[in-house]
C-alpha cells in the first residue's frame, strides 16, 4: 500500500460532504465540467458514466454547493480514474487532494487493488497533484487527446 496519501485534512478547513452522483446531480456536476474542461462531457454523457454498475461516482460538497467531482471505473482489480475536477473558485485549497483520497478509498473498498489514469502532458495542476498523492508515471500515448491534440501520461500507483 501507498503510504504517501494519510490525510490531506491538515490543509481543508470548512466542512465538506461526500456523496455518490446521482441523476440528480448531473446539472450541477455539468456546470463544474464545463469551467474545467476544454472539451467538456454533456450531462447526457455524465449520464452514462453515473448509471454504471462499476462506476466510483462521487460529488463533493460544501453546505449545499457542488465544488467538485470525480468519475472513474472498476475493472477487475483495477480502477481507472477518468475524472476529477474542482470548480475554479475553490482551487488550491486541498479540495482536489481530499476528493482524489475519498475516489481511492472507494474504489480500495470495492477491492481495486491500483488506479490508472491518463492527463494530458500540459496539465501541470494535475500532475503535480497526482504525484503529490502517490502516483508515478507508468507510460506515454502519443496524440491520445484531441481538441487540441495532445500526448497523454499515463500514471498509476498502488491502493
Ligand atoms: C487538478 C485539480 C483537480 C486540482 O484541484 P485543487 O483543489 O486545486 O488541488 P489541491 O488544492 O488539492 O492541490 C494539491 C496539490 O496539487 C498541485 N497543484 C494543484 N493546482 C496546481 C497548479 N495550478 N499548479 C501547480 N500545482 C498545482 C500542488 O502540488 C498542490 O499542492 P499545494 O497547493 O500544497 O502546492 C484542479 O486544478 C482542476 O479541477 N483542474 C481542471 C480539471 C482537471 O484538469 N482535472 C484533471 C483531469 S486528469
């Protein structure tokens, strides 16, 4: 096991909640997707993702506010981790560590025993996040994005 994610806590004062996404949430999930991603996934598409039996689908909220959110997978014992986003205002502030942790422990508990992801080699806010948690690089995919094309890293550590 990955002893480099304990808590991010330290770093997170207000008081949070952790749910499962339902149909109900996709609006509000959209709305962050959008501020987040160039090429964003529609709530039609959000759907498909959060109806899936093997879906790790989790929001996060502060009061009554979806700050963030993130999508991933199980395969087996594997987890793909194909989504994670906080909405712009509430950025470097530990929300992102927090939420990628509960994904993990979600995903521990359903008997993943790694995660996988791909992010684009651009993405300096989310690769240092992830290495800060644990991740190492594991590969690259040439021109796996699109709009614009981009390579992919692909990372993964332990759970
Ligand atoms: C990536 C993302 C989820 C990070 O969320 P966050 O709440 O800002 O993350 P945290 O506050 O927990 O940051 C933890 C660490 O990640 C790194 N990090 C986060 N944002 C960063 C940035 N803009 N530049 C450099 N490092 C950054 C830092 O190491 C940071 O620790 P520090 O604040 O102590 O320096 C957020 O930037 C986001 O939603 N981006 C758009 C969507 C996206 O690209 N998702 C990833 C798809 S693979």
């Amino acid at each position: 096991m990955c002893r480099a994610a304990s808590s991010p806590d330290h770093c997170v004062s207000a008081p949070c909640r952790f749910a499962e996404l339902g149909v109900e949430h996709l609006g509000a999930v959209a709305a962050v997707e959008r501020e987040s991603f160039a090429n964003p996934w529609s709530a039609e598409e959000l759907g498909w993702v959060v109806q899936e039996e093997s879906g790790v689908c989790v929001g996060l909220w502060v009061a009554e506010e979806l700050i963030g959110y993130g999508l991933g997978r199980t395969a087996g014992v594997r987890f793909h981790l194909a989504s994670l986003a906080i909405a712009p205002a509430w950025r470097r502030q530990g929300w992102g560590g927090r939420l990628l942790l509960e994904m993990l422990r979600r995903a521990r508990r359903r008997g993943c025993q790694g995660c996988r992801l791909e992010v684009r080699t651009g993405n300096r806010a989310a690769i240092s996040l992830y290495l800060r948690w644990g991740f190492r690089q594991e590969g690259r995919l040439a021109r796996f994005y699109t709009r614009p094309v981009e390579d992919g890293l692909v990372m993964y550590r332990e759970l």
